[in-house]
C-alpha cells in the first residue's frame, strides 16, 4: 500500500535508523525544496551548468552500477565531444549514448507535461537499449544458454534472479507483467490526484514496485532509476543520483525492501535527493558545485584527451630503440637514396664516398662488431666529389642525420644545393613508402638541377 507521511512516520525507518531520523531527512528533503524554490528562476546559463552535471553524473553512475567499464572521464569524452574510449567495448559505449538520449527526451518530457504512460515507459526503454542483442543467462534447470533481450517490449521469458543466499527471488512472470504494469501506473496516476502527495514517497515507491516487476529482459535499473527522475523532475525536485561507489548500500536498500521494509528503500532515496538538492542550491547561489571527488573524474577525462590525442604508445629514447631505428630506418632509407644517386650521377665524377658521424666525431661506421655507437645525432654524408668539368671541379653532398629525442626522433635530409627535408617522428613508427619514394625522387632532381647549372655555367664561358 501507498506509504503516507503519517504512515512512515509512525513506522522505523530501517534497520539502522531511527524514526526520527527518518522524518529529519524528509523534512530536510522537503525543506530544502522550498530554498530552491525561493532561488527560482535561476539564470538560464547556471541552470545549464547544473542539469549538465547531473546528467554527466546520472550517465556515468547509472550505466556503472549495472556493469558498464567506461569510467567517468571516459562517459564525458563520449557525451561531451565524441571521444571514444580505446580498447573498450562497442557495447558501454551504446550504452552510455542511449542512456544520455533517454536523459534528454525525459528532460523534454517534464518540461511538456507528459504524463506517465506504459508507452512512455516503454519508449524510454528503445532509447536505452537501441536495439535488440543476446546476454548469458541460466535455463530453469541451472544450464548456460543465450536470451534474446527485447526493446522497448516486456521480457518473454523469466528474469529471476539468485541471491546471495543461493535462493531464487522471482520477479513477476511474462505472462503477469502487462497486468502489473497496468496496475502500477493506475497506481501511480490515482496518486498524483491527491493534492497532498508527497513526490518523494511517490518516486521512491514507483522504483521499488517496478523493479519488483522486473517488467523487461534487461535495463531494468536504469528505466527505474530514469522514472524516479522523471517524477520528482515533474514536481521540481532535481535528479537523485545514485553513485556507483554506494552500490552495496543501494542493493541492500532494495533487499530490506524486498523483506518487507519499504521505508529502509525510502529512507535511502531521500537521502540522495537531500545531497542533489544542496548540489542544486549551491549552484543556484554561485557557489562552486565540484565535489570531492570531481578533481578525480576530471583527471579521468584529462587522461582519456591525452591517450586520444597521444594515440602512439609512449616510447622513450633507450639502445633498443636506437638500433632498430638505424637498423630498419636509417641504413635502409640511406641505402635506397645512394643507390640512386649513384646509379644516376657516378659518370659525372671523379669518385663518391660516404662519411659516418656520431656527434661530430667520425667513425668508420655506425657499427663496430654488431655493437652500436651510442649518441643522439647520427649522420651519414655521400660525397660525389670532383665533377669532370675542367674549372668546374665542384662535389655534391648529400646529408642524411637522425636526431634521437626523447620520445621521439627526427630525419634531417638536405644536400648541399639547398634542398631540405625535415619530419619528427614517434618512437614506434617509421616512414611510410610514399614519403620514401617522395625523398628519393626529390634528391634525384636536386642533384640533376646542380649539375645542369654547372653545365650552363662552362656553355656561357665558351661564349
């Protein structure tokens, strides 16, 4: 039966709470509603910086409570700039989407006066869940099998669910559920008649006797959850956020209910709508509304930005690296570039040599039995010297270093006509054929225009 302030009030409360505790809560619950009225209108930008960070917060919490992984800087990235999380699954991301659209159209919903219908109910929970998809489940006789999850319809088989104990906790059949649901919201809108219904038993109990229904195959905390909102919303309550760290005291709330004592459920549910209401006053005032743990979330989103936008493993600079680099970058690129230019160019000289530096010492080579020279800047130079041209005797150069940094290292390409090519790359990551092909073709035609100025040069001193 509908629990009345007379009727709680006389009662205790819960197993840990006195009587009096409990009517001190709704009071201050009740109380705090009329402060918030005397704040109202509230400027519309504030406002929005308010419902933002209850529905940030409703999003996260909700979608965590029943197992999704995304964390709270996660959930913000998704909603707040597209932002997916890597290497989590397609799935906590529709969830989150979903949740954060019947959110929205609920919001809409209270602001058009849209009363509370089993179509409502069920629209709510197309949004959530999007479309149909399979979960794990038990068959009667305890075997692992799949159960389709249907949306925005009743469930089609059982959803019973085994407790702690062991025991079965039946929530209504399939076949029980249409009636059940018909009686819940006849419920509910002979309630709303009555002038001096209390909103807070009233959302409260409608969570409670829908999740004792169980109505759909799954989602069913979050469509319950979503209601409550809903109806407190409708009466100018903020939003009661259920936090995913006070998950145990929630499911114990619900097991006392389960046993009997409804008000232990109430009693818990007013005390998180105590904690939106000052959150809501608090903003209303200008007050700052970050809470302890906000420092966390937004440290959580700060880190899902950096890995986004640091999408390359952080490497940093250790002999391992250096050597695969000069091995599969450096020595490869250097040997394609020098076998062009002297396939192309060697005529046109008297010689052609290469000169190995490391730090401005030069080596023989880059390595001396297998081990590597240690140092940051390695630099190989190809010499086409004496050009065999009488009084034309000029060399071409060609300088290919490798900068080594910290986390990452940098081609340096130039010759000694001018041309310059210059890219910083990631430790991890090589450069890609193209930009190979790109260099190659780019020198080849530096050092043809060297030679064919030369050329002009002894043709205009014959003239």
């Amino acid at each position: 039966m509908y629990l009345s302030y007379a009727f709680v009030f006389g009662r205790i409360a819960c197993n840990f709470v006195s009587t009096n505790c409990f009517m001190e809560e709704l009071k201050k619950a009740v109380d705090l509603k009329k402060e918030l009225d005397s704040l109202r209108p509230i400027d519309a930008e504030t406002e929005a910086i308010i419902m933002q960070k209850f529905r940030l917060d409703w999003n996260y919490h909700s979608n965590h409570l029943e197992g999704n992984t995304l964390t709270y800087g996660e959930t913000k990235a998704l909603l707040l700039f597209n932002i997916t999380a890597q290497g989590k699954p397609l799935k906590d991301h529709i969830e989150v989407t979903g949740h954060n659209e019947a959110i929205n159209w609920v919001l809409d919903m209270v602001k058009g006066d849209r009363p509370l219908t089993e179509n409502f109910i069920r629209q709510i929970h197309t949004l959530l869940l999007k479309k149909p998809y399979e979960v794990d489940a038990i068959t009667p006789e305890g075997k692992p099998t799949k159960k389709k999850v249907h949306v925005g319809e009743y469930k089609k088989t059982p959803n019973h669910v085994k407790t702690v104990t062991g025991e079965i906790f039946r929530f209504a059949t399939p076949e029980e559920t249409p009636a059940k649901m018909t009686d819940l919201l006849n419920w509910y809108n002979e309630k709303i008649e009555d002038e001096d219904v209390n909103p807070i038993l009233l959302a409260a109990e409608f969570h409670y006797k829908f999740i004792r229904i169980h109505p759909f195959d799954d989602g069913n905390g979050r469509t319950a959850r979503i209601i409550m909102n809903f109806v407190l919303m409708k009466y100018g309550f903020p939003p009661t956020i259920i936090k995913t760290q006070d998950k145990e005291n929630y499911f114990a709330a619900l097991r006392l209910a389960d046993a009997g004592n409804i008000e232990a459920f109430i009693h818990y549910i007013t005390q998180n709508l105590v904690h939106s209401l000052e959150l809501m006053i608090a903003g209303a005032k200008g007050e700052n509304i970050e809470e302890e743990d906000d420092i966390e979330k937004e440290v959580a989103l700060l880190k899902s930005k950096f890995e986004t936008v640091n999408e390359n493993k952080y490497i940093t600079k250790n002999n391992s690296i250096t050597r695969k680099i000069i091995l599969e970058l450096l020595f490869p690129l250097s040997k394609k570039i020098f076998s062009n230019q002297e396939k192309l160019f060697t005529s046109f000289y008297e010689e052609s040599r290469l000169i190995y530096t490391i730090d401005s010492r030069t080596v023989n080579n880059l390595f001396v039995d297998d081990k590597l020279h240690e140092g940051s800047n390695y630099t190989i130079e190809h010499y086409f010297s004496y050009l065999k041209i009488i009084g034309f005797e000029r060399s071409f150069v060609t300088y290919l270093k490798l900068s080594l940094k910290r986390s990452s290292y940098e081609l340096n390409i130039n010759t000694s006509n001018g041309y310059e090519y210059e890219i910083n790359i990631p430790y991890g990551e090589f450069l890609i054929k193209t930009q190979t092909d790109f260099i190659i073709r780019e020198l080849a035609n530096n050092h043809r225009n060297f030679i064919e100025k030369i050329v002009k040069l002894k043709e205009n001193s014959k003239k």
